[in-house]
C-alpha cells in the first residue's frame, strides 16, 4: 500500500546523500522550543529584550539608524533595516496580542509561544552581530536576519523546521541571494508603512 505525501520530493539538486537536510544552513538561527522555559521567564524575555526603532528622520543621507533597546544601549544598523525592524517588531508584539486576547488564550499560548519568542530572539541576534561588528558600514548586513526578512517578504512568516523546508524547495537559496533590503519601495508597500 503506498502513501501520498504533500511534501516536496528532494531533488538531486535540492539533497543528496552528502546533505540530506539542505535547508538547514548555518546562516539560520535555530528554532527552539525550551520545555524548561516557564510562562514568567517567556514574558520577561520578551520584555527585556523590547526595542525603539527612531521616527523617520529628515536627513536620509545619514547611513546608520540608532536603535534603542530596553536596556537603554543604542545599537546602531544601516537605515535600510528600520522599516523591516518596524514590520518584525509590530509581527511580534500583534501576535502575543492576538494570543491573549483569543478566545482561548492558553491553548493559542502552547500552540504559538516558542514562535513569539523565535521572533525575539532574531531580533536580539541581529542586535548582537551588529555590536560584534561595529563600526558599520553602510552596507552591512545579517544573513540569519535577511533570510528570515526574505520569507517574511514572500509571506511565508513561520520560523519552523517544515516551514523553512518548504519555502527550501519552493524556491532553493536562490532568492536568499537577492539582498532583501533593495526591494525598496516594494517593501515599503509589503509593511503597509509609509517611506522614508
């Protein structure tokens, strides 16, 4: 008796016996689901790890944005990264939101939290490569973050294992290669958040 699967067959191209697992790149910040991780520590992780991105300036030659975070140090990105953070921001605290207000808000809790917190912690890595890195130039950018912004701007927004396979054999690393943040105004558009 065979089985029908909806999942992608790997292809020579996309698997093989020297990497079966493809999608699995090094540049991807693992997703984890932490039993251990009580309710309150979930919720002050995601607290103390809060962020301010700036208003839109006057000036747009000026290359580096100053992010605040919670904690009242300033990291500083290139100026092509606020609209994404907005967007990846708002992503986060929308859906903790929408979880508690549901109409069973502990159940969306168990099924959504380690989601919630895979948003925090990208946000909290790229914060920490960019202080790794610093001074910045212009046109530095994150991987692990780009490629997270690359399947959020395709609309694919969950961080999961099956989900990241799927976007793998949907479209390979050959969108990955694209530098996401010179979408430009098709970005603008995407986060429904007015251009600088």
């Amino acid at each position: 008796m065979s089985t029908v699967s909806n999942e992608p067959e790997a292809t020579s191209k996309n698997a093989s016996p020297e990497n079966p697992t493809p999608w699995r790149h090094p540049d991807e910040l693992p997703y984890i689901r932490r039993e251990d991780w009580s309710q309150d520590l979930m919720l002050a992780y995601l607290a103390q790890n809060a962020f301010s991105v700036p208003a839109r300036g006057n000036n747009t030659s000026i290359p580096l944005i100053q992010i605040t975070c919670r904690d009242g140090s300033i990291v500083s990105l290139p100026r092509a990264y606020r609209i994404p953070l907005m967007f990846v921001a708002k992503f986060q605290w929308e859906s903790l939101r929408l979880v508690l207000n549901a109409t069973d808000p502990l159940a969306e809790w168990q099924e959504y939290k380690f989601d919630i917190i895979h948003v925090s912690r990208l946000c909290h890595h790229l914060f920490q490569q960019a202080k790794a890195a610093a001074p910045l130039e212009k046109a530095w950018r994150s991987k692990m973050f780009d490629r997270v912004l690359t399947r959020f701007y395709h609309k694919w927004l969950v961080n999961r294992e099956w989900s990241i396979k799927n976007f793998y054999f949907e479209f390979d690393e050959e969108e990955y290669a694209i530098d996401v943040l010179r979408y430009g105004a098709l970005i603008y558009s995407y986060f429904s958040i007015p251009p600088p």
